[in-house]
C-alpha cells in the first residue's frame, strides 16, 4: 500500500432546512457582517436566490449578489465577479448553485486575496495560501464543488477550460439542505447525478486512489446507485434528494483526494469547445473510456462498481468487464442521456484539438487506470462521435 494523507478541512451541515444555519455561521466563526452571493439567473427565476437573500438580510446581515454566472463560466465572468466582489466591501463569500457558481466564487476568492489574473493560477497548487471564506450552498446533487479542490474556468479565446486546483480552495463551510434539489427537472438530475457517479468510479479506479478516498468513493456509488434512478424519477422523494445529495458530496471528497481520469480529460474540451453541459458530455463519453479502461482492472474494482449500480439485486455470476459497460450504456438510456458526440452537436473537425486539449488536462490523465496518450484520446473521441 502507497503512503497517503488526507484532512477534511471543512465543516459541513447536512439536513433538510439546514439553509436556516447560514446566518450563525456568518455571525459565528466567519465573523462577516457583510457577505457575496454567487450564483445564476436561473436560480433567481425560481425563487431560490430571494430565499437565500431574504434569510441572511433578515439577520442583520448585508448581502451583496453578483447573478451573471453561466455554465461553464468564463474568465471575464470570473474578472467581473472579482471587481464587483471588491466594490462591495464584503468579507465573505456564498457561492449557491452548481458548479460553475462554484468555480466562480472560488476563483474571486483567489483573486480578491492575491490579485492578478485566474490565468496565473492555472495548474496545481499555486495558491500561495487561504483564500476569502466561502460558505458552499449546493442546489445540484452532482458536483461535489463544495468540498473539491478545484476551479474551471473557460478561457473564452482559445475555449479551453483551465483547471486551478489547491487545497487552500475548499470552502470553509458546505451546507447541504435537500431541499434545494427537490425542484430540479428530471434533465439535470439525471445528468447531475451521472455526474456524481462517475466522480466516484474515477476516484476509485484512480492510480492515486487509497483507502480512505476508495471509502468515500464505494459509500458514494452505494447511495447513487440506490437512488439515481428513483430521484430522476421522482425529485420530490425526500429518501432520494437526501441519499443523492450525500452520494454527491462523498463522492467529491473522494476525487479531491484520488484525482479524476479520462472521462473528465475528455468532456471539458467538448463542454469548452460545444458547450455542451458538463454532466452530459461526462456520460457519454463513460461507456466508452470505462471499456477503454477495462484492461487495467486488476483487482476487482469494476465488479463492486457493477454491483452498486444495477437494478438487479440477484448473484453476480461469471462477472466480466463488458457487464459494467453495458450497464452504464442502460442507465444512460434510463435516464435519458444521449449515446452518442454527435447528438449534442459535436463535430469530427474539432476531434484532433479537442484531444490535445484533453491531454493538457495531465492531472486527469496520470491518474487514469491505463496509460492515455493523444492517439487514444483521438481514437475515443471518435468512437464516441
């Protein structure tokens, strides 16, 4: 066994109306009488941004909310965020949403600490120490942003989505209500929850996966593999938003620490280049890489993947590889994801810079299972188009 270290350098709340608790922790350790609101136009549109607003306002608190955030969000976005973010005179920040609200406030958090451009901080580990507070409020049970390491941001000239990754990024607190995921329309938590899933299965066959990101990992797949189906089915299912939004969360903590693989080297060139969501630019290109990646499973990880996330509960017999594949490819139609590149728009003219975008992505591809080079990307791409 590999030597490793891990730390949780975070609290997190979990339990339906636990959205109440944001105002004590302001008050409390955060000491902020004046705080950020991140988030998106859409969530302003039903309601959820007023709620949040309403709630900390009504504590004495000031709260100041930048809404211009997209997905797969920009550098000028991140730059306009950190200008109105100093204007402001706030202390502290709420990213709410999904991950690109996220990205954005943990980018301004950077920015508004130690200047300069995002650019600068592209890569690992380059943040030279703790960033502005954030309190993570997530209204998908997909990304696990509230607890991962990284930010993305698209620069929006060359498309390519760069990826800062420092520990110092995590946000202080997450609070995780699910009731904030119970008004989602079936597309985003079918997309959404593939997403979380596939951080789990990337984490655990990770070559930097060790006990502990390989607990959070199975824990992970167990609640999803239970409840994806059901949740997509049916989003007012307290049961499943509650085990969706844990299995999201626990799956985050796993690739923080294992890293991701060629799933996610792959979908952030087609996301930047075509715009493509990020869940659904995953789940496509899953039955393909888990089949590329089948050779490397040595030691049974694929069959405990196979088994968490089959509707049949019956004994496995004579398991091999192709069943996990094949399952993906059926939970995929299940959940209404398209089968292939080409459903969502993408076109083979952007195959060969799209794979040497993927392969600048080294992070992901390292820790992929099987060697990766530029030709597999390209060949991926193309079997997935």
């Amino acid at each position: 066994m590999n030597d490793f270290c891990f730390k949780i350098p975070q609290t997190i709340k979990f339990g339906v109306g636990s959205l109440k608790e944001i105002p004590e922790l302001l008050k409390g350790e955060m000491k902020s009488e004046h705080v950020f609101l991140v988030s998106d136009r859409g969530l302003e549109g039903i309601g959820v941004v007023a709620k949040v607003k309403d709630l900390i306002e009504a504590s004495g608190i000031k709260c100041t909310a930048f809404l211009d955030v997209m997905p797969n969000p920009t550098v000028a976005c991140v730059k306009e965020a950190t200008e109105q973010y100093k204007k402001s005179g706030a202390s502290s920040i709420i990213a709410l949403g999904g991950g690109s609200p996220m990205d954005v406030a943990k980018a301004v958090g950077v920015l508004a600490t130690y200047g300069g451009e995002i650019q600068q901080y592209v890569g690992t580990g380059k943040v030279p120490g703790p960033i502005t507070p954030i309190i993570a409020v997530p209204t998908t049970a997909g990304t696990g942003s509230e607890v991962t390491a990284s930010a993305v941001i698209t620069d929006e000239v060359t498309n390519f989505k760069m990826s800062v990754f420092s520990y110092e990024q995590i946000p202080k607190f997450a609070v995780l209500d699910p009731e904030l995921i119970m008004t989602a329309p079936a597309s985003v938590a079918a997309s959404c929850g593939i997403d979380a899933l596939i951080h789990a299965m990337e984490a655990y066959v990770s070559n930097n996966a060790t006990p502990f990101s390989d607990a959070m990992a199975e824990k992970a797949m167990e609640l999803i593999g239970k409840n994806l189906r059901r949740f997509t089915a049916n989003r007012k299912n307290p049961e499943a938003a509650s085990a969706m939004m844990l299995g999201s969360n626990f799956a985050g903590i796993s690739f923080a620490w294992a890293r991701l693989g060629d799933v996610h080297a792959l979908s952030h060139p087609v996301s930047g280049h075509f715009h493509v969501a990020h869940g659904v630019a995953n789940a496509i290109l899953l039955p393909y890489v888990a089949e590329f990646n089948a050779i490397a499973d040595h030691d049974g990880k694929y069959e405990k993947i196979y088994r968490y996330i089959r509707e049949d509960n019956g004994p496995v017999v004579n398991f091999r590889p192709e069943m996990l594949v094949e399952e993906l490819r059926r939970l995929n139609r299940q959940l209404g994801i398209p089968e292939k590149l080409s459903d969502v728009g993408v076109t083979e003219d952007k195959i060969d810079v799209m794979a040497e975008d993927a392969m600048k992505g080294q992070a992901n591809i390292m820790a992929n299972p099987r060697q990766t080079t530029l030709k597999d990307c390209v060949m991926l791409y193309k079997k997935a188009l």
